[in-house]
C-alpha cells in the first residue's frame, strides 16, 4: 500500500507525476455517447469538417482521465477531495492514440484556522500527451487532512475525520 499524505507531508513546488493512459477512438467514442455526443467526437468524417479537423475527445473525458490518473498518482489521506477550481483549460485537443500522463504541482498550502484536522492545498495539475504538450491544465483547491501532535489523524466519535 501507498504511504498515504498529509498536509504536513506535502511542500510548496513538489511535484507528483503519473502512471500513463492511452486514448483509443472507441473510448473517445463511447465517451462523447454518453456524455457529449457532439459529431466531432463520435464520427471520423464530420470530425474532419470541424473546428478540430479530426476525432477529438471530449474536453470533460480528458477531465475523466485526469481524475483517474491524479487519484492514482496523488495518495492523499482521505482521498482527492476538491474544493473548487480556479483554472481549466483545454489548450489541445486529445487525439485517438494519444497517450496521457499527469503532473501535479503543489502551489499553496494552508491550514484551516476554523477546522484543525484539515487545511487547504492549491495544485496545478497538467495533462500532457505523449509529445509534452498540454492537452489540460486545472489549477484546484483540495481538502487535505492534517495529522495530530501525535502524529496520527484525527478522529471523531465513529472514527471518521472530527467536525470542526
């Protein structure tokens, strides 16, 4: 198991990079049927006669990955929880075939003043392809837990995180 991390674990400019992830038509197909069924995702001709001039994923499908591959890379006790974005952009297109990695950069932390068994942490996560560039870049702002004088978390009543 992966040692879990804390907002004491955690420094400003450390950065976490991910396992990677293929992107085949199918799943961008299968995707865009669901979610965003938009010609320019589903179909290889109209595609060609769009904006993108080819199949392109969904823009909340590179999201999706992201998330899996962040929540994979990024071992924070208690899970990935998000608090809200400042920033998401999509500068590229995901293409069939193209292969995704994660990198996550810790930009600010904060300790909560009101809650002592959590603090905030400011990351700029950024999708890359296979040729470096970025495919998405999503600055976020995660509840993390802190750890007790003792070096353990915090835990209320049931065992779960104490309300503050």
């Amino acid at each position: 198991m992966t040692k879990q991390l804390y907002l004491e674990d955690l420094s400003v400019g450390a950065v976490f990079r991910s396992a990677t992830r293929r992107v085949g038509t199918e799943d961008i197909k299968r995707f865009a049927g669901e979610f965003d069924p938009q010609p320019f995702h589903l179909d290889e001709a109209d595609a060609a006669r769009s904006f993108f001039g080819g199949l392109a994923a969904s823009g909340w499908h590179t999201a999706a990955i992201t998330m899996r591959l962040l929540v994979e890379s990024l071992p924070i006790a208690g899970g990935v929880i998000g608090a809200g974005m400042d920033e998401l952009r999509w500068p590229k297109p995901v293409r069939p075939e193209d292969i995704l990695t994660v990198e996550s950069e810790v930009l600010e932390l904060r300790p909560s003043k009101s809650r002592p068994d959590r603090g905030m942490a400011k990351f700029r996560t950024t999708t890359l392809n296979q040729h470096g560039e970025a495919v998405q870049v999503l600055v976020s702002n995660l509840v993390v837990q802190r750890r007790n004088s003792e070096g353990e978390t915090r835990k209320g009543a049931e065992g779960g995180v104490a309300p503050a």
